[in-house]
C-alpha cells in the first residue's frame, strides 16, 4: 500500500480485538479490478434493505459506478463522499435516498480522483473516513444497520480509509488465475492496518463472483481458495449472469431489474450469509 510502512505480521485474520458497535461498516475491497464489487455493494445492499434492514452505501470511487447503478445522475449530485471525507458536509448530509425503500446512498464525485494527493498532507489523513462515519452514526438509534463502502480498484489512501473506518471487508473474487496472489496481497494489508490502524478489521468473507462452472480454471481456483481460506469463503457463489451487469444502465439494483435472474437470487442468498455470520460475530463478541 503506498504511503504506509508497517510490518506484516504472519498472524491468522483474526483480530485481537474487536466491539460489536451499531451500525455495521462493511467495506468492499479488492485491489483488482472489475471483479464485482460495485455489482456485490449495490446487490448486498438492496437485498440486506429488503429483508428490513437499513443501509448506506458510500461510493468512494472516483468512477462513481455504485452512485449510478442507483440511479443518482452527476448532476444530482450537490455533495459527495468527497466532502465527507474532507469535514466540509456531514454523512447525515450527504446521503442521498435511493428509489429502493430503506438503501440511501453518499455519492461519488470527480473531485474523489485528487483525495488521494490531497490526503497525503492531510491531518490526521488515515483516520478521516472513521471520524466522519462512526462518530455521526454511532448508536442502536442512528439512522442505518448497516453501512456498505464500495472502495476503488486499488490499494490507495482512500481504500485505506475505508479499512480503517469498518469492521469487516468483503472481498469479492474472480476465479482466474492470478486470483489467489491478489488475495494474498489483500489480506497481507488487512494485516498491516489492524496492527497499526484499527484493531477490529477483520475478513468478513469472500465471495466468488462471475462464477461459471463449467469453466475448469473456476473449480481449479475455487478448490485452492477454500482450501486456503476455509470457511471465510462464503458458501454463495455469484453466476455470471447477463441481468447483474443490464441493471445498471437502468440506474436500478438487479434485485429490483429482475428479482428472478439468478444474479439477483444468489445476491439474495448472500446477504441471509452475511446476516448469518453478522450474528455469530455478535454472539462471539458478547461471549467474550
Ligand atoms: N456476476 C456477474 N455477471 C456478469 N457481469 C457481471 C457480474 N458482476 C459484475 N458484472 C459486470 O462486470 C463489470 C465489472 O463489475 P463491477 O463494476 O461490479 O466490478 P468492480 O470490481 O466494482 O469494478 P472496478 O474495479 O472498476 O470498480 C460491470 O460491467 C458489471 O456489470
Ligand atoms: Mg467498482
């Protein structure tokens, strides 16, 4: 990760320390790109949203494909992730409701391209996102259950401010054949920013995506991931499925385009996972 110097360390993902605090930050990460975290943020969400819970998700790339993909327009947008990000508007200010019931959204802006050199004399540059989320969030009473940060195809300061704002990364995985090494380098990073940055960050899950299974280089790659991983890997696999990839021109979730598609199914099995696991983390912390 550029800009950051800290050993790594060969512990397990395992945190030492974690509190279970209201609402959920969840991070969807991976340093590669176009492997489906835009499609699993907006997806995951819209499903977590329609089984009651509430959700923001925040569009930290300068693409802006998860403000899009739910329909806000860049010329909607009045303020963006970006100033939340540099203290000038509150996250309660810039979340923007999306046309699914309960999902709100922090949109993206162009400005987010220049953050990065921006955060490299910024004070207190790492802890930014964390202070402008957690503080105005805090509480069984806040707003939303669960916020969802989509981050960029890199391992940048504002990835980094993602991993050190959350609780827990999703990453998603595309089986090909470089797939286990950038996961590697992934969660190697994940190490170095518990250890120095935030004692709770920990690998929710990782979930395979554009799985085609009759491809042999997907069972190959999926074979090595669970082994290596266990059961950090997420027993829902994501299809590759024509309707995931139509819904955003529509500006709408496929889960809203088409609830049939089995994009859009599967998406709905993995956010009953997530709840899943959500509630043995809970119960895990509480026990300890
Ligand atoms: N399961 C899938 N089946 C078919 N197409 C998919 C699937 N998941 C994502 N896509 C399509 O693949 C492309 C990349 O997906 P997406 O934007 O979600 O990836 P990303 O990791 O967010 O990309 P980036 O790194 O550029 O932010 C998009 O066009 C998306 O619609
Ligand atoms: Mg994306």
């Amino acid at each position: 990760m550029s800009n950051v110097s800290v050993p790594v360390s060969s512990r397990s993902v395992t945190p030492s320390f974690k509190a279970y605090d209201h609402p959920r930050l969840l991070a969807v990460a991976n340093q590669k790109g176009g492997v489906g975290k835009t499609t699993t943020a907006i997806n995951l969400a819209t499903a977590l949203s329609a089984v009651g819970k509430r959700v923001l998700i925040v569009d930290l790339d300068p693409q802006g494909n998860a403000s899009t993909g739910l329909g806000v327009r860049r010329s909607m947008i009045r303020v963006s992730s970006y100033d939340v990000l540099f203290g000038d508007t509150s996250v309660e200010d810039a979340a923007v409701k999306t046309k699914v019931p309960r999902l709100s959204i922090v949109p993206s802006s162009v400005h987010l391209s220049g953050a990065e050199i921006e955060l490299v004399t910024a004070h207190n540059r790492e802890y930014r996102l964390r202070d402008a989320l957690r503080r105005p969030l805090m509480g069984k009473d806040g707003p939303y259950d669960y916020v969802i940060l989509d981050c960029p195809p890199s391992l940048n300061l504002l990835t980094l401010n993602a991993l050190v704002a959350v609780d827990s990364v999703i990453v998603p995985l595309q089986c090909e054949f470089y797939a286990l090494e950038g996961l590697s380098h992934l969660t190697k990073t994940v190490e170095r920013v518990r250890k120095q940055f935030n004692p709770r960050l920990d690998i929710h899950g990782v979930v395979l995506t554009m799985y085609d299974q009759r491809n042999n280089l997907t069972a190959m790659v999926e074979r090595d991931v669970r082994q290596f991983f266990g059961d950090k890997v997420y027993k829902t696999v994501i299809p590759r499925n024509v309707r995931l990839s139509e819904a955003p021109s529509y500006g709408l979730p496929a889960i809203v385009y088409d609830m049939k598609c089995a994009g859009a199914q599967a998406y709905i099995h993995l956010a009953s996972e997530v709840i899943k696991r959500e509630r043995q983390i809970k119960k895990a912390l509480i026990a300890a």
